[in-house]
C-alpha cells in the first residue's frame, strides 16, 4: 500500500493539494483501512502528505522554492557518489545507464514526464548504488522521491530536453576513461542546467 502510494505521489497520479480519503484508497487497492493509513502515517513523516485531525489528509503541495533547494544537495551529493563509485563502475553498469538514457531520449521524444522522470533516475541510480555507501544511497533516495515529484507535477518535464542525454553521453564517457574529475563536473553540470532549463 505505500509503495502504490508513494509511487502515485511521484507520478502525478495523487497530485500535490489533493485531498486523500482512506475509505477510498482502500477499496481501490482492495485492503482494509489500516494499512491505508499506517502508509498515509509514513508518508506524512516523509513530508509527501499532510493532515488537519478529524478535518482532511492531503497530499503535501509543492513549494515554489523547493527545486533551489533541492537540487544544489542532490549535486553535491551526486559528486560525491561519483568519486567513490568511479571504481566500481563496470561493464554492465555501463550498458544499463546507456539503455537508459535511451529511454530517457524516447520519453522526451514523446513528451512523457513521468516516463523521462523514470529514465533519468534509472540513469542516476547507478552510480548511486555502485558507490556502495548505504548512507549516501538512502539520503539520495529519500531526495530522489521529492526530485521526481517535482519533474513530474511541477516541472512537466521542462528540465529535460536532448541537452539531457547529451550531457549523460558525456558523463558516460568520462567515467569509461576513469577520468573522476571530469565525472563529476560533468554530474554537477547535468543537475545544474536542469534547474536552468526550466527556470
């Protein structure tokens, strides 16, 4: 239940202001109450929903100022995933964010936010993951859930165009040839002219 929650929340399926009845939630995901507002509870302490007692539970609305603030940690924070990942980077993590930023090429190609939100992450969360640093992953995940929201419902996908794969090409190439330095410019780079993009 909070997972399918979650992921309406990121996607734009649950839209930021919009009201959440439990009773409804959980005939639509076909489960009793309880584990509908046991997951509302976990999402409001992620800050992804918000309630007034015995008034409304909605989803949380997005602030205008939150891709600022957002996106110079997600940047800092990425660097530092390239430089401990560099050398663990292998063939096939290679070919995952290659497959991906083809997926990312095709959504933007097709308008498709939600489908070019999902392609960059895929891209992203292998350096991510191959830092093998659990505390880096789950700060980044956590703000990777607040980053997809806004490229999906405040964003519109505005922050991706073909510079986007261009930019990933470029990283790819940079840590094919160990070259760390480059590779992390070239992170900072793609997160900041995304933010530019739309802005």
């Amino acid at each position: 239940v909070y997972n399918s929650l979650l992921q309406w929340i990121m996607e734009g399926v649950l839209s930021p202001g919009e009201k959440i009845v439990d009773k409804e939630l959980a005939a639509h995901l076909g489960v009793s109450r309880t584990p509908v507002r046991e997951a509302l509870r976990r999402l409001e302490d992620k800050d992804l929903v918000e309630s007034a007692a015995n008034r409304w539970t909605r989803v949380t609305p997005i602030s205008p100022d939150e891709p600022e603030m957002i996106y110079p940690i997600i940047w800092t924070l990425e660097q530092l995933a390239v430089s401990m990942a560099a050398g663990n980077i292998r063939k096939t993590d290679v070919q995952t964010m290659e497959r991906a930023n083809e997926k990312l090429k095709t959504a933007i190609e097709n308008n498709d936010p939600v489908e070019a939100s999902k392609a960059d992450a895929e891209f992203h969360d292998v350096i991510i993951e191959r830092s093998m640093n659990p505390h880096l992953i789950k700060i980044l995940q956590d703000l990777k859930i607040r980053y997809r929201r806004l490229e999906v419902n405040f964003f519109k996908g505005a922050s991706f165009d073909d510079s986007s794969v261009t930019e990933h090409d470029s990283l790819i190439e940079s840590l094919k040839n160990k070259d760390i330095s480059a590779a992390c410019q070239m992170i900072h780079s793609n997160w900041e002219k995304s933010l530019e993009r739309f802005s």
